[in-house]
C-alpha cells in the first residue's frame, strides 16, 4: 500500500491515508496545538542555523521590530546562522532576480486550519507524483510553510508563475511572497514567531538538512510545471486581461525621451519589480530592450546599467538575463544595449537642450520682502550667507527644547528645509509653499503646514511670517535669531559643511537615522554616548539608528568603540536600491497636477488682481499652496 518516499528508505508516504508516516526512530512527541506533526529533533537555533542560508535567495534577512506585523526594507541585515531574537524572514530573490527554492505560505488566517491541513496534505501528494523533496516546518498559529528547494534557480516570473497556478489550486496558499521581486520574503525553519514559539519543523533536522543540500533537479521542476501548464496558462491570460497601471502616467518609452540623466518612472519600475505591461510587451526579451533603450534615452553608460544589475538596484532587469548561462549574460546585455543605442540615433527625438524636465513649473521665488529690497544687508549675499550660519547655530541651541517625538523630530526637519532654502537663495526671506518643503522633508503638505504654523507661533521663535501667501505665491517666512540665544550664537563658531533637509534615502531609513548620520558627517569619530548627547535623541532611538546605517555600510565603527560615515558608501545608489526615487516622482507628479488645478480654478474664480491679492476669508489658500519648486527639485538630486 505504500511507496517510496522523497525523503528516502524509512519514511513514506500513505497515498490511502493522504498523510505523512514517521518511522519511530525519528519520531518525536507531538505538539498539542498540532496532533499527529512531529517536532523538530534539533532546537530553533539548530535549524535555523542549519537551513536558512541555505534556502534564502540571498544572505539577507528582515527584521521585524512590531512583533511580526511588518518587515521593512531598512531593518534588512547581513543572514548569518545567529537565530535572531525578533521574527525574522530571509529574502525569496536574489540580487539576479532569481531564486533558490518556491517558498509555499499556507496561511489559516485565510480559510481556517482544517483547509490549511487539506491544502497542506494535497501538495505533499501533488509533490511526491512529481519526484519533489520537500522540508515543511509549522506555525504556532496553525500555518504551514513548505520549501521546495532547486538544484538550478529559477527566474522571478517562472517561480511567480508555479505558485499562483498552485494558488489557484489551493485557496489558503498566500501567493504574495513570490508575486514581490524586492520585498518577498519568508519565515524560515526556527525563526521566532509573532504569537510566540518559533517556526518549528514537522520533521528531523536531519531529513531536513538533506533536503536543502540535495535539492530537486531540474527534471523535478520541469514535470511540476508540466503537471500545472493548464493552470499556468490560466494564470497568464488573466495577466492579460488585467489593466496594468504600474504608474499614474505610463510613459511611450524609447522615442523621445531626451537625455535628462533620470529614466522614465514606468522604465524604471519594470526595471526594479521585473513586471511589465504583458499587452504592450510581448515577452520579457522585448521588455528588457524598453528599458534599456530608456536607460540610454537617459543618458546612462552600459556600466551604470552593470553595475545597477550587479549591485541588486535592479533585479527586475537582471531576472530578464537570468534565462542565459553565467557567461551569457554579459554578451547579451552588450547585445541588447547595441541595439538600444542604435535605436535612439534613427529616433532622436527632440534635442537634449530643450528638455523641459527639470525646469520649475512655478515661478522663481521671491527671496525680498516688498520695501527692502534696496536693503543693503539683503542685496549682500555673503552677509545673508554669514546671518544664515549664525542662524544654524541657534537652531542648533534651540533644538533640545523639541521633544524626543515624532512631532519634534518632523519640526527640526523643516526648520533645516528652510535653511538649505535660505543657502540655495542666498536670502534669509523664503517664499517657498509647503508643497515645496514637502518634498524636501517626506512629510505630506498639510503636515507642513501644520508645523510651520506652531514654529511661528513659538516665543521668541527661529521662523516669521512676513507675509501670507497670495494667488500662487506662498507664504513669506524669514530666518530670525532669536534674542534669547542670540549672543551664544554669535559666539559660536561655525558649523562646516551643508545644511541638509531629508535627503531620499532617509524617507526609507527614518528621521532618527538621519539625525545620526548628520551627527557624523559633522563629527567623525563619536560613541554612543556623544550621538545621544550631540543628537538629543534617546539611546534606544540612537542604538537602532546606528544598527540601521551599519548594516548598509553607511557608519562603521572602530576599535576605539567609536563611529564614523563610511565614505565610499552612496546615498544615491542606495535610494535607488530602496526605490526612493518613485515616492519622491509620484509626489511631485501629484503636485504638479495639484498645482495646474490650481491656476485653473484661479482663472476661473477670480477675475481681478484686486480680489487675487485679496481673498475672503474662506478663501482656501492653505490646501492649494505651490506645488515643488526649482530648489526642490535640486534637493532630491542627492547633493
């Protein structure tokens, strides 16, 4: 009645009773939330030492610090065969789009832990008919995880394709971690739970560790795709019948674009998730070319497309490649990039020089209040530029007054948007909208608002409303040293280098972590202690933050105990590998469009200058204020 089963001679598996049998000298004792599932022989340390790295499609891991609630990008660490002590889930994708194992999630929250059982039972059946080894391991809230590993990985859209054909077959099999090329992820065997407990395996450590050193051979996945080709085929055709609308405005790609040194946001989006318009793009060799031919529209070199590709930026592009032996690769994108560029020199578009693209849609700002404009400290820039210093110094003595909070740390942000506004201009007057310190900060425009409101109204404050905003002027603010601080300031010397508000990667690796990283540009060579005191953050907040920026190479600290930036690590390309860059796109594609609204209710509303200077009182200048400006735009290109 029984045959021979994956795992080799002493374990089989019943095709009667639909179920796994355990020979008794591997046997172990049940678990009560879990009758009939043996526990692992080795503890959760063993078998995450053992295991993890070895079905992880990359040595990275997500932390998640919430209890399990998420895993974001920026608590991402080194994977090592240390068990962490929060829920950790290791990467499914590699930096070449590909992975080592399909990673099946039967989750109860879905459909119950009965269906999770019958889900669970069907596959191992399904499994075994193909030839497969498996290893599956259980959660102490009634799921089950099962990995199937791969001698040969596998591309993005193979692995996507396999787990929603099964998805299809299985209503509790949660198909989103392989429907992510950049943030799909997983718990393996041993890592600790959100409900407590670990992950633990329902079978030896040992049966398990075989599994993942002989994993399935290329055979294996071929008959698993054969034995779902109708599902497969379901799958796809319901892709194409599936709007696709990766972006609010999806660009026509290679003709036209103009050397602007940024790649349209649909470009780069594909290039980054590896998922395309499958009514536009007939395949992925035709998709791959669009991007390329986007790139070289941009103005990149073949070695800034390598080193994207090589460095894990995009893994989307690289998965594309990932079809052709090792040493195919490089020939072929040599290939592909010929062509491109061959494509641009008969379809040359309008000329380079005429690229509107970074050209403010507003009008400069005025940096001089009405009736000092003849005010010789104004008109004198190195002046303005000496007052604006002195001006950082007292923000600097004023800032322990802000609360250890999110409120505080936001208030500090914007008060340095407004001085590397008041740099850029060369003026401590600044007419710049929220929308414009919006973008300089991450924050949303009513929440600068909001602040800039209580910064005002602050005693003895560092910021003034000289005027409020009119039409499509925003509010005048000035600098302004306040008399409590103002001898100290003058005294001190001061600060070297820039002034930054957000810059983008920091949307992703938070306030906390920019303050730190600030710290350091200022002060190489500081402790822990002197960042808590220097940044008048809390400990805890300055721990994670330096844990942060050390696991992507930004800080490093010496044999002293002592931190410092890492040099030669860039913010840009490390914004571009968290996919800032298209946060900061729709948030100004959003304002732009706000802003042409805008002038068109003007157009329509208000037929005087008269009543454009002077609106009612219910006239809602605060909701429509001017969308970035040119400032703007030059702050996120990561000076």
């Amino acid at each position: 009645e029984n045959q021979l089963g994956p795992y080799g001679p002493g374990l089989f598996l019943s095709l009667e009773r639909n179920s796994i049998i355990v020979p008794h000298e591997v046997r172990a004792c049940t678990d009560s939330q879990s009758p009939g599932v043996p526990h692992a022989s080795g503890c959760p340390a063993e078998a995450w030492a053992a295991l993890a790295l070895l079905l992880a499609g990359q040595p990275r891991v997500r932390l998640s610090r919430d209890g399990g609630k998420s895993y974001p990008q920026k608590h991402e660490r080194a994977l090592t065969e240390a068990l962490p002590t929060f829920p950790a889930a290791v990467r499914i994708f590699g930096k070449d789009g590909t992975c080592a194992a399909i990673f099946l999630d039967f989750d109860s929250s879905i459909a119950g832990v009965d269906r999770v059982e019958a889900d669970v039972r069907a596959v191992q059946a399904w499994l075994h008919n193909c030839g497969a080894r498996w290893i599956e391991d259980y959660s102490p809230n009634g799921g089950r995880h099962v990995y199937i590993p791969l001698e040969q990985r596998v591309t993005f859209s193979e692995a996507r394709d396999l787990v929603e054909a099964l998805g299809n077959r299985h209503r509790s099999l949660d198909k989103t971690p392989h429907q992510n090329l950049l943030h799909g992820c997983m718990r393996t065997p041993g890592s600790p739970h959100k409900h407590g407990g670990y992950q633990e395996l329902a079978m030896s450590l040992n049966m398990a560790y075989d599994v993942a050193r002989r994993p399935n051979s290329a055979g294996v996945w071929a008959a698993m795709n054969a034995d779902l080709a109708g599902e497969t085929a379901a799958v796809r055709a319901l892709r194409l019948e599936q709007a696709y609308t990766p972006t609010p405005k999806t660009a026509e790609a290679p003709k036209g674009l103009q050397l602007t040194g940024r790649m349209s946001r649909a470009m780069a989006q594909m290039a980054l998730t590896g998922l395309y318009d499958a009514n536009r793009y007939a395949s992925e060799s035709e998709a791959r070319q669009a991007i390329l031919t986007g790139a070289a529209a941009a103005g990149l070199e073949l070695t800034d497309v390598e080193r994207r590709m090589l460095q894990g930026t995009w893994p989307g592009l690289a998965s594309f490649y990932a079809r052709y032996a090792s040493r195919h690769r490089a020939p072929a994108l040599k290939r592909d990039w010929r062509r491109a560029v061959e494509y641009l020199r008969k379809n040359p578009g309008s000329k380079a020089g005429k690229n509107s693209a970074r050209i403010s849609p507003t009008s400069q700002p005025n940096t001089q209040p009405p009736g000092i404009q003849g005010n010789p400290v104004s008109s004198n820039p190195d002046a303005e530029h000496r007052f604006i210093r002195t001006w950082r110094n007292a923000l600097r003595l004023k800032e322990p007054g802000y609360a250890d909070s999110r409120t505080g740390l936001a208030r500090r942000m914007v008060l340095r948007a407004l001085g590397e506004a008041a740099h850029m201009t060369g003026s401590r007057f600044i007419e710049f909208g929220d929308r414009s310190l919006a973008v300089a900060t991450g924050l949303d425009h009513t929440t600068v608002g909001t602040h800039l409101r209580a910064l005002r109204a602050e005693n003895d404050p560092l910021v003034t409303l000289v005027e409020q905003g009119r039409g499509t002027k925003g509010d005048l603010y000035m600098l302004t040293v306040p008399e409590g601080v103002k001898v100290t300031a003058e005294d001190l010397s001061w600060r070297k280098g820039k002034i930054h508000a957000l810059r983008p990667v920091f949307r992703e690796l938070g306030l906390p972590a920019a303050f730190v990283y600030e710290a350091l540009e200022h002060s190489p060579g500081l402790t822990t202690a002197e960042l808590v005191q220097l940044t008048r953050l809390s400990r805890t907040a300055v721990g994670e933050s330096l844990e942060v920026l050390a696991a992507w190479d930004m800080v490093t600290r010496d044999k002293t105990r002592a931190w410092a930036v890492v040099a030669t690590t860039s913010l840009k390309e490390l914004a571009e590998h968290f996919g800032v860059m298209e946060a900061v796109a729709a948030q100004l594609h959003k304002y732009r469009i706000e802003r042409i609204l805008w002038k068109e209710w003007l157009s329509k509303n208000v037929n005087t200058v008269a009543e454009l200077l002077s609106p009612g009182e219910d006239y809602p200048w605060e909701a429509f204020e001017g969308p970035p400006d040119e400032w703007a735009l030059a702050a996120i290109a990561f000076t």
